[in-house]
C-alpha cells in the first residue's frame, strides 16, 4: 500500500446521515480450478462462477464521537487499510451488513464482504473507484475469488492476479448442495500441486476447452469444460453425492456439473431455466441422497 503523510489524518465531512452502501456479488464455486506456470512459477488458476446472490456494507454517519468498524475482522481491516492508503478517517457512525452468501462452502463470503464494504467506502468519501486498490486490500488481508469483477476472469488467487477476462457473456441456471466439508486451500495447496502434476495434459486440456467456450460464447462447451474440472477435482478433493450426480446429468437434462474445488458446493448447470416440474424432480432426487437443494442463477448472461 501507498505511504500517507504523518500528519493527523483529515476526517471525510458529511453533511447528513444518508446511508451509503456497497454490494457484492459471490460465487458458486469454480468452472476450473487447475495449475498454469505463469512468470515461470506454477500457481493455482481458477475461472470463478458469479452467482445472483450478495453481500452488503452500509455506513451511516451519526454525529457521535465513538468511529467503530464492521464486525467482520476481515472487513474491519479492509476499513483501516482504505483509510491509511488515502490518508483519511471517518466520521462516527455505525456500520452494518447482509448477506445472502453461505460462510464456509465456497460462496466467496468473506471476500465479497471485503469487496462491499470497500465499494461502501469509495461512495461514502467519494473517491473515484479504483480496482487497483481494491486488488492491493485483498492480498494483504486473504486469497480471494474475481468477485471484485463483473464479468468472468481467469484468476490466480493466491497471486491476485487477472490473468486474463473472458466477458459477461455467459450465464447458467443452477440446482445445487452443499455435499460435505470446506477445505482450506493454503492447507491442502502441496496436495494440489501434486494432484496437478499427475494430470498435467488433461488440466491442459481442460482449460483450452473452457478459453475456447468463452471465446465462442459456447455453453455447451463450457459447462463440458465445468464438467471435466469438477471430475478431475473429484480424484483429490472428493464430493459426497458426486457419482449420483454425475450419473444423472443426462437425466435431468443438464448440460453440466460445477463444484466449489476446496469447498462443498456441487450442482448442475442448465442453459435454460429449469421448468417447476424439473424442479420437483431434482428437489426429489437430492433429497433421496440427505440433501436439500437450492436454485440460483450463474454467470452474468441468463437466457
């Protein structure tokens, strides 16, 4: 982060206790995780799958003399580092939030909420956004998923670095579950790395079909690509549920399978809405296997 004078730092003026806010979409999970060699270091990419649900940061200033931060430890650091990188603090208010997202499955929960509660930051000083600072925040605080961009990316997490953006384009309904335990990615990272190296061509492969559906515009091939990435995820990290669900794809008529590679999520992807029959159907089925599912739409383009 930038140096700030060493100076009392100016409090940003309000003139009335409006609420500003920010908000933040999550994800379900991945369409890839995989290994790229990027500056000739071998990283952990992943094509992030936004999905339409979020989390908010609201600030209201009060006129008190108390300037308490956001209650998640994360947000709360995310707060003082915007402040120390602009050289600037706020007035007394009160912070609070909402979210939409599940903690600990693979939603970008914690990362969406750093993202709100910076965008709630930017409108309430009125700095211009700056997604450059956004990026400088979230690597000093934890790995994160593309959710500061509003279009798909592929991403290197721990690198925190775009590698390349693939439009908003594409988008997908979904029927998922959570099926089993959240798995930190730092702690199982050497166990992925190997995993990768024993099955170099087909991540190889994987990603090529996954760019090449992007660059299309291609559904069909990305959700095979998603297909693929969750198979080869299900060799590492496994899924409860996951062979029944891979089964009866063809069944339901979906035109794939998406996971959460180091979190719990697992589900279809159809390119149309599902009909409230089909609903019912895949309510039924997930639930024969101990789950309950939820419907949510992905991506960015939802036909």
């Amino acid at each position: 982060m930038s140096a700030v004078p060493c100076v009392a730092p100016p409090v940003v003026p309000t003139a009335s206790p409006l609420v500003s806010s920010g908000v933040c979409h999550g994800t379900l999970g991945e369409l890839f995780q995989g290994p790229m060699t990027r500056h000739g270091e071998r990283a952990i990419a992943l094509v992030s799958f936004p999905v339409d649900r979020h989390a908010w940061a609201y600030f209201t200033p009060d006129g008190g003399s108390a300037r308490p931060r956001p209650a998640f430890p994360k947000s709360a650091r995310a707060v003082e580092l915007f402040l120390w990188h602009y050289g600037i603090e706020l007035p007394a208010g009160t912070w609070s939030t909402h979210s939409e997202l599940t903690v600990g499955v693979g939603m970008a929960s914690s990362t969406a909420d750093i993202v709100a509660t910076l965008r709630c930051l930017f409108r309430f000083t009125g700095i211009r956004y700056d997604q450059a600072v956004v990026i400088k925040i979230l690597a000093a605080i934890e790995r994160a998923d593309s959710v500061f961009l509003d279009e798909f990316a592929l991403y290197l997490s721990a690198r925190h670095e775009v590698v390349r953006t693939l439009g908003a384009r594409v988008g997908f309904h979904t029927c998922f579950v959570s099926a089993g335990a959240a798995v930190d990615t730092a702690g199982v990272t050497p166990l992925l790395l190997e995993h990768y190296a024993a099955h170099d061509k087909s991540y190889v492969d994987c990603l090529g079909e996954l760019l090449a559906g992007f660059s299309a515009g291609d559904h069909a091939r990305i959700a095979r690509a998603s297909t693929h990435s969750a198979t080869l995820s299900q060799k590492v990290l496994p899924k409860d549920g996951f062979a029944e669900v891979l089964a009866q794809r063809r069944r339901f008529g979906a035109d794939g399978i998406f996971v959460a590679h180091t979190g719990s999520l697992l589900g279809y992807l159809f390119r149309r809405r599902p009909s409230r029959v089909l609903m019912d159907e895949l309510s039924s089925f997930f639930r024969m296997l101990g789950m309950q599912c939820s419907f949510a739409s992905g991506g960015f383009d939802r036909a």
